[in-house]
C-alpha cells in the first residue's frame, strides 16, 4: 500500500459513509463587508434625495469608492487560493514542518462556480490525496465528491474498468463485482485479504476481480510478486488464487534479497509448473502486462492500496463493515 497518514490523512476531513458535504470556512467574509454594504445602501437612498449637483458629486465618490473596492471583488489569484488552503489545512490539523504539502494547480471545477483544487500530504513515508473545492471569491472550501445527478456514476465507473485478463472468481455473469487494485507486498491489502476470505463464502453471488497496482517505490518486491502472479494466472485460476493467498500469509518473511526464490517456490506450491514459470517470469509482456494494470488504476485516480471497486463504489482498505453493507444493498436491490 502507499502508507496512509492514521487519523491525519485528507480523508478524515470527512467521515466514512457522510452522505452531505461538509462546508468548512477557509476565510469568512468580515462583518464589516455587512456594515459596508448596509452603508452603501443608505448612501445610494440618500443621493437620490440631493440637487443634480450633489448627485453628480455623489456619483463620482461612488465610482471612485468603487475603484477602491473593486480589487477585493476580484477573484483571487491561483497561488492566493493554494497558500489559503494550505494554511487552514496546517493549522486545523497541526501539520507541522514534518509534513509536505502540494497543492494545486488549481483548475476550473465541473460545477463550474467552485475551483478544484487538488492536495497530498507527505509524512513519516506515507502520504494522502484529495480533492477540495474552493468558491471563486476564496471565502469557502468543502470537501466532496461532485456528482452529476443526471446520470448513473457507478455504472459509468465499472464500465471504465477493463476486467479482461485479470484473475477474477465467483459467477462470469456475477449482478454484484468487486474490483480491488491491489499489491501483494501492502499489508493493508492482506487485511482486506483476510476480510474478503469472511465475507466471500457468505455471498455466492458476488465477483472478485484483483487488478495488479504495485507500489515499487515503497514496497521493493511487489512488482515481482505481481509478475509471478501473472504467470501462475496463465496456468491456473484456481493456482493464482492458492498464491495470492499464500503470498499475504507469508509476507514477513519474503525480502527483496529472497523473493525471486521464494515467490517461485510459493508459486510451486500453488499448483504452477516451474518449467513454465521461469520464461514466463522474464518475458517482459509479462511486466507490461502489469504496468497495464497499473495504467488503469491510476486512469480510475487510485493513488493507495488497497483500493476496490464495488459495484462502481469506491472503497479504500480493509472495511468488512461497509463492504458488506455495499453487497447488501445491491443484493436487495438488483440494478435496473
């Protein structure tokens, strides 16, 4: 997994399974904005009292009144909206110098009123992404997910996903498929492992689909676990999924120094035939056809592992809770 920043990652800015927005103020507008306009208004009531002249004289001090506010009415710049954002997001979750932050660029929202404006969050070798939205005037920040209602999303999201290829069990013509990207070295990957080897047998109706995301620059031997993965694939389903499994269960002790001689006998073991194995290893389509995966999962914005799909829902780590409530649902509710 990409490590996960516990309890201070971008993610607690809202609360699993929130079903509103929150709206938080990254700057609120000053009361005196209120008094101002209330002045204004007073002002402009009282000019229509006065003789042409002083109407005239009025209307000169309101433009030049105006002159002077109008800066303050402009939308402010980029780099005023990504330092906005990153001193409340400092100082609402005391992210000290120890933690880096990259913010922006940013960009137009879909909605079309709000900036988008992306954020991740480095610290002690983890880090976090999100997406937060700023209003044009700078005064409001919400962290959420914009949705057209016009459409379905989750079924627009499995259709971006390429199943093909990938190892995959349960029913071919499954109503409710689960879709993880995952790492066989992420230790919250062999969590939701453990998870789904509880939940699975309980719904005979459901699909796994694993898809290879190998964090290699956190975790050293993912790639070449992944790898062997794919060749045990082209033996075996049923050997894949004895692999997978295997590989989460013996995780501490496989090492960048170990893993081609230990992936291999554990690939054995599952049911794969070594003569088979070592070409298929060092071919690199084989590895393309991992970075493939890779692609589409970063096309799909994963960014940690484990990350799954279900049913087009987003869920990210090990949460038997919500997973199971996601299957229910759709089990009760079988899509039109």
């Amino acid at each position: 997994m990409r490590s996960r920043i516990s309890l201070l990652s971008l993610s607690s800015l809202t609360l699993a399974g929130v079903i509103f927005l929150a709206i938080i103020f990254v700057r609120p507008i000053p009361k005196a904005s209120a008094a101002a306009r209330q002045n204004n208004s007073a002002a402009k009531q009282s000019t229509q009292t006065e003789t042409k002249t002083d109407t005239k004289t009025d209307t000169k001090s309101d433009a030049k009144s105006a002159g002077k506010s109008s800066p303050a009415q402009a939308p402010p710049a980029a780099g005023s909206i990504e330092k906005r954002v990153e001193d409340f997001l400092r100082k609402w979750y005391a992210w000290g110098p120890d933690f880096q932050l990259k913010i922006g660029p940013v960009k137009p929202s879909p909605a079309g009123d709000l900036y988008e404006v992306p954020v991740v969050v480095t610290a002690q070798g983890g880090s976090d992404d999100a997406i937060v939205y700023v209003t044009k005037d700078g005064h409001f920040m919400l962290r959420g997910d914009l949705q057209d209602l016009s459409g379905d999303p989750l079924r627009e999201t499995m259709r971006k996903l390429n199943l093909q290829g990938a190892a995959s069990k349960g029913p071919a013509d499954a109503k409710i498929v689960i879709v993880e990207f995952g790492d066989l070295e992420c230790p919250s990957c062999r969590q939701l492992d453990y998870v789904l080897r509880a939940v699975l047998p309980k719904y005979p109706q459901v699909r796994l689909v694993f898809k290879d995301f190998p964090l290699e620059t956190i975790h050293p031997w993912a790639m070449s676990a992944s790898i062997t993965g794919r060749c045990v694939l082209q033996q075996s389903s049923d050997a894949f999924w004895k692999y997978h499994d295997t590989v989460y269960d013996t995780q501490d002790v496989i090492s960048p120094e170990n893993s081609y001689d230990k992936l291999l006998e554990l690939a054995v073991q599952a049911g794969a035939t070594e003569d088979k194995l070592k070409p298929c290893i060092a071919d690199p389509k084989t590895q393309d056809l991992v970075r493939q995966s890779m692609a589409e999962g970063k096309a799909m914005d994963v960014t940690s592992t484990p990350t799954s799909f279900v049913d087009g829902r987003r869920m990210i780590g090990p949460n038997q809770e919500v997973l199971e409530q996601y299957i229910q649902y759709d089990s009760a509710h079988p899509a039109q």
